[in-house]
C-alpha cells in the first residue's frame, strides 16, 4: 500500500493554502501501518487539520481512496464533498 500525502499552508494561521508545504509517500503493509506512520510524519512536521489535502491510497498501483487527517479512509469514488463511505480497514 502507498499514500501520497500532500499539505498546503493553513489559512487560519495566515498561509496561503495553495501552496504546497508538505509532500511525502508512505509505504505500509496494511492501513494501520500507514495510518500510524502518518501519525508521526504530523507530529515531527506540525501538520494540523488546516493542513491536509487531499491524500490518496494505493493498492498495487489501484486508487481504493483517500485518507483524511484523522487517519479516517474514504472509498475512491467519494472524493468530493458528497455522500462519505468509509472503508473497512480489515479488508486491507
């Protein structure tokens, strides 16, 4: 599994949100791998709600969805700000 995660300036703190601040891929085995060093690349680089875009995760090259900042997963086709479905972790 892979996760693009991409962050932008917070406009609640006086950035300019389309400016990309963050960038990394995260490499897990399972969700709950990716979800806890996601966890930590917040922490060690002060990434907040404000902050997140959107994230997409892969399996084996498949877009299955996006994670939120809550580490919540989202189905593929539920991207926009419609109807949410949240994918069941033990599944992957």
């Amino acid at each position: 599994m892979k996760l693009k995660i991409e962050c932008y300036g917070n406009i609640d703190h006086g950035q300019n949100p389309y400016e990309l601040t963050a960038k990394k891929e995260i490499d897990g085995k399972n969700i709950q791998d990716i979800r806890g060093k996601v966890y930590d690349f917040q922490s060690k680089n002060q990434i907040g709600g404000g902050n997140w875009g959107e994230c997409p995760l892969y399996l084996h090259g498949v877009l299955i969805g996006y994670m939120s900042y809550n580490g919540t997963v989202w189905d593929r086709s539920d991207s926009d700000l419609g109807r949410k479905e949240e994918i069941d972790d033990t599944k992957f």
